[in-house]
C-alpha cells in the first residue's frame, strides 16, 4: 500500500506510530491496520490513543481501523489456523505452535506462539495478550474521544456488523474540538 500511495503526488504516507507521534500537521485520513488495536489494553491507553488520533485529523478528516469481532471468537480458531511451519531465509524449517492460554472475561486473550527449529538448542517463545472490545464498548471509547461513527462493516464485504462478522471495521468522524 505504501508504494502504491507513493507513486501519487497528491498523497503524503506517513508512517508512524501514535504514542511518539508528535506530529503538527492535520490529516484528512489516519488508517490504523493489522489489528493493531486489539493490542491497546488498558481503558487509559485506548482513551489517549483515539484522542491523540483525533487531535492529527483536519476538519473532515477520518480515522480508520479494523479489529475483530469478540463475537465471532475467532481465537478458538488460533491453534490451527497459526500453527504449522515456515521456511526461513537460509531454507531451514521454523515449526510454530500457537496456543491460547486464557480468555479473560471473554475481552482479553492471552496466548503465545512456540517457534523451534532442529538445530535450535531451546525454543523460542512469544507471549501475547489482546483486547477485544464488543461494539458498544467500542463505540463508547470512541464517542468518549471525540469520534461520530460514520460507517460500521462486519467484514471487508461492506456487509453490517452481526454476531457472526468476523470484523469491526469503523471509519469515524473527528471532532476537531480543539
């Protein structure tokens, strides 16, 4: 996507990261991806970051972001659809075991991903912990922040959000109440 936008010389890319943003300039777009904001935790950390988000967007701007549907709990899915193996730069064979260790109060999941490889003396081991916040609780961090939700999808379809919907995908209006 970046080097699509690149080649246009009426779009600015800039990547950055909200929390060391220190950004003056005004944006008509702020697009967080990858679901990264299933990895905002605390109610503090979600509150400064949409607010900080909301404070980057001009008049018009929007801020868009997907994050997955605790309904469709999709981390029941994580052990198969994120185990197997990868070949790695040197053509050895990398085995990876995703487990879900913990599902708190059905919003955080706590898991980990094992990576071994044959000449390895001791895996490695990666420890995760997400948040996956239901609509209303979204949209409450969001109007809290400043944001009117312009649109809503359950998947990249456009279709409505439902129980079933593995995404919540949101384009939200800013406030720019300075």
């Amino acid at each position: 996507m970046i080097d699509q936008t690149r080649k246009r010389s009426d779009i600015d890319w800039i990547h950055g990261e909200i929390r060391s943003s220190t950004l003056s300039k005004k944006f008509e777009l702020v697009v967080m991806t990858g679901h990264a904001f299933q990895v905002l935790i605390e109610d503090a950390e979600i509150v400064n970051a949409l607010s900080r988000i909301n404070l980057l967007l001009n008049e018009n701007g929007r801020f868009a972001f997907e994050t997955r549907n605790p309904l469709a709990r999709a981390w029941e899915h994580w052990s198969v659809e994120y185990s197997g193996h990868v070949i790695d730069y040197s053509g050895a064979r990398i085995d990876v075991v995703c487990d879900v260790i913990e599902v708190e109060s059905g919003e955080f999941v706590r898991f980990s991903h094992t990576f071994s490889r044959s000449d390895w003396s001791q895996d490695e081991v990666s420890h995760s912990r997400q948040r996956f916040l239901g609509i209303d609780v979204l949209n409450s961090f969001l109007h809290e922040a400043g944001f009117d939700i312009e649109h809503q999808y359950g998947d990249w379809n456009g279709s409505p959000v439902s129980a079933a919907s593995p995404e919540i995908i949101t384009v939200g209006a800013g406030s720019n109440d300075e």
